[in-house]
C-alpha cells in the first residue's frame, strides 16, 4: 500500500535528526565547520536567508551536492521555510551517502521570528531573473555576483575597434554603469570593425551611438558619456569614478597618462593592444603587478610605430582582443579566476598561434617602483615628443596601436 504524505514525514523525522535555530546559531558563530543547505525553491531563497547558506533547491539535490559538499562525513545542517522539506532533504543526502546530516526545526521562518539575522540579496525582476537566468546557473557567478556586475562602474577609454566588443559584452552582462571616453564622431571607415556603430550613424559622436546600442542591447545599462579628449586635465576626475578602467585607446600618450592615473587612483587597468593581424591584452593591477612603464618606460619615437590608421588591421582583431578584455574585467568584478595580472595574452591571428607571456614589475618604475618619480600626471604629448603644435590627433579614440610599443620586447 503506498504511503501516506504522514508515513513519509515521520519516517524522515526518524532517520534525520533534528536540531534548533539556536543551535545552528551558536555553531556558525563558533565558525564550525558546516554546510549550511538552503534547500528551499530558488524565488524562495531570493526573499531572505541565512547568512552563509548555500542555495541548493530539493529537485536538484541528487544533481548538485557532490559539486557544493564533496565530503560525504562533512556535517550539513539542511534548513527549508518551515523544517519539512528538509526533512526530506536530510532523508535524501542519507540515502546519497552523507552521513552527518541534520534538520533545522522550524525552518527560515521560525529563525527569522526568533529575530535571527538574515540576509536578502538583491531583488531582480522578472525580466532580469531571465535575462541573466545563465549566470544565474554558474556558481562563480550566481546572484551574488550579479548583483556585483549591476553594481559595477566601468569605464572605455575609446568607444572604437577594442571598446566596441567591451562595452557590448559589458552590457550584455548587466554591468551597471558603462563610462565612455571619446571625442570622435562615427566614420565609414570605423564600421569594418567597430560593431557600435552603424552605417546611418556617421557623423554622429561616438558615445552617442554607442548608447544607442548599448540601450537597445540592455536598458539596464547606464551610460556615461564623455564627449573629450581625455587629458592630464579630467583624467583624474573622470577615472575616480568607475571602480576599473579598459584601455581601448589609439595612441602612446593617452597610453601613458591612462598607466599613470590608474596607479596613482590604484585602479586596475585592463590593457589591450591591436596592429595589424597581432594583438595582446593583459590586466595592469596597481601594485600587484607591472604597470605599462614596468614594461615600456620610454615611449618609442614619434612616428616609429605606425598607427592602425596608418599600418590596417583586420576587422575581427579588436573583436578578440576586446573580448578578452571585457572577460577580465568581469572576472575582476566577481572576483572569480585568475586575472591576467603579470601575465600577456598574445594572439598571432594568422598564425593562430597563443601565447601567455610573463610580465615583472620593475623595482625602479618611475610610477610604481620602490621611489616613484612622477606622483602627478604630466604632459604626455611633450612625453611622448608631439610637441603642443603638432599634437597627435583625438587622443581617446578608436584602435589601438602596436601591441604596447614593441611586442619583441615582451618575449625575454
Ligand atoms: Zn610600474
């Protein structure tokens, strides 16, 4: 005869020890080790929980526990709203070969009466619990680290070749705010490779149109824009309010004045660099890793390295390497991974040939060395030996150039 809904319960109860919201209190305030299963629907755990808990719904417990408690002695302690479900719960992880599992009496709402503290992450709404229903599936991110991509402040030095692939994956990740730093105005010759832009869009600012994509990508995303050339001037002012900065720039003194501002506001740089059919990306952390002057501390000589305007680059180049670069952002923001601090991605495209080379800091760098020289942001057009009357062109706008000056010198 089949069992009763009763029958199954108390048998549960009789297999599954149970124990009180005070107890699990003071265990996790002793910092015992315990995974603390929040075996609750998910819009359930989205309402509240305990701090600490992992989220791990009944019908995927078969599915998921190895993944969230390998150690099948480890002590679980499994919570649901009111002590049924995860009796059942506990029933399951026995039969699964988990040893150490009790049931929290009363489940969340009798903690949550007793005035035990809760946590509630953000809220997301209809339309954001699908669109980001995939990250919401990965672990690393989840909808904790959703909420750090909608918290997030980033900022595109260029709104071209490398920051076009950025700022659409940004967006389409749900990074909350999206500065753009660019001066230029949308020409034909940008649109074979700078996919924010559109053809019944020349003559309009860059940053204006990058909006437009980016809004109709993701209304959730806020833009920035900065209509200027980025200068020694607002460089300071624009960058201390975004919490990481993509170099998307086409040129060595925007180059060395974003290097700069970065170490000396410790923000972390992503840095990316096309020419040609060759390009590189690499994280600049202030401090824990080389900066751009720990590798380059001399510019190279105006007019050594030509400029992609000058020199071409294939279309689908800046699409990679912008890629890599909005990756490494996001992975900074989660705090997932390991970031490409000290390290070099380098892609020979026609060779399909990657590489990750290793980058040291410099004991001696001028910025970030032991006895740091340049403390205040320069002229980085003298720098860079453009005298004031010749200076060279927009400053941050759509490619980048060489790979940071002379890629032969990042193979030693
Ligand atoms: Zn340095």
């Amino acid at each position: 005869m089949a069992k009763t809904y009763k029958q199954i319960i108390d048998e549960a109860r009789a297999a599954v020890p149970e124990v009180t919201a005070d107890d699990v209190k003071a265990r996790l305030d002793k910092k015992e080790p315990l995974a603390l299963l929040d075996v609750r629907e998910k819009e359930e755990y989205r309402q509240g929980y305990i701090p600490g808990a992992v989220s791990l719904p009944r019908g995927f417990l078969d599915m998921r526990i190895e993944e969230a408690v390998p150690d099948k002695k480890a002590p679980i302690v499994a919570y649901c709203a009111s002590g049924t479900r995860s009796l059942l719960a506990g029933r399951t992880l026995r039969e699964l070969g988990y040893t150490n599992v009790v049931s929290m009496r009363g489940g969340y709402q009798g903690w949550k009466n007793q005035g035990l503290p809760i946590r509630e992450d953000r809220q997301f709404t209809q339309e954001q619990q699908v669109r980001y229903s995939r990250h919401f599936l990965l672990p690393e991110v989840g909808e904790v680290g959703q909420a750090k991509l909608l918290d997030a402040k980033v900022l595109c030095i260029g709104a071209g070749g490398l920051g076009s692939p950025v700022a659409l994956y940004l967006a389409a990740a749900g990074v909350g705010t999206l500065g753009l730093v660019d001066m230029d105005t949308v020409d034909l010759s940008n649109l074979q490779r700078q996919i924010l832009h559109t053809n019944d869009r020349i003559g309009m600012p860059k940053t204006e149109s990058a909006r437009l994509t980016i809004n109709a990508l993701n209304p959730d995303v806020k833009v920035v824009e900065f209509r200027e050339r980025l200068s020694s001037e607002n460089a300071m002012q624009i960058f201390s309010q975004f919490d990481i900065i993509v170099n998307g720039c086409d040129n060595f003194p925007t180059r060395y004045l974003a290097n700069d501002a970065c170490v000396m506001l410790r923000k972390p740089l992503v840095d990316g660099a096309i020419w040609q059919f060759e390009g590189q990306a690499t994280v600049f952390k202030p401090f824990e890793g080389p900066c751009y002057r720990c590798l380059f501390p001399e510019p190279p000589p105006p007019g050594a390295v030509p400029s992609c305007a000058e020199a071409g680059v294939l279309g689908v180049l800046p699409g990679i390497v912008g890629c890599v670069q909005a990756l490494e952002a996001i992975k900074l923001i989660l705090g997932q991974g390991s970031p490409l601090i000290g390290r070099m991605m380098h892609f020979d495209t026609l060779q399909g040939d990657v590489r990750t080379l290793k980058l040291r800091r410099d004991p001696k760098c001028v910025v970030c060395g032991e006895h740091p020289t340049v403390t205040k942001l320069i002229d980085y057009e003298m720098f860079c030996g453009f005298g004031p009357a010749n200076g060279n062109g927009n400053g941050a706008g759509s490619d980048a150039e060489q790979p940071s000056g002379q890629p032969t010198r990042l193979h030693a």
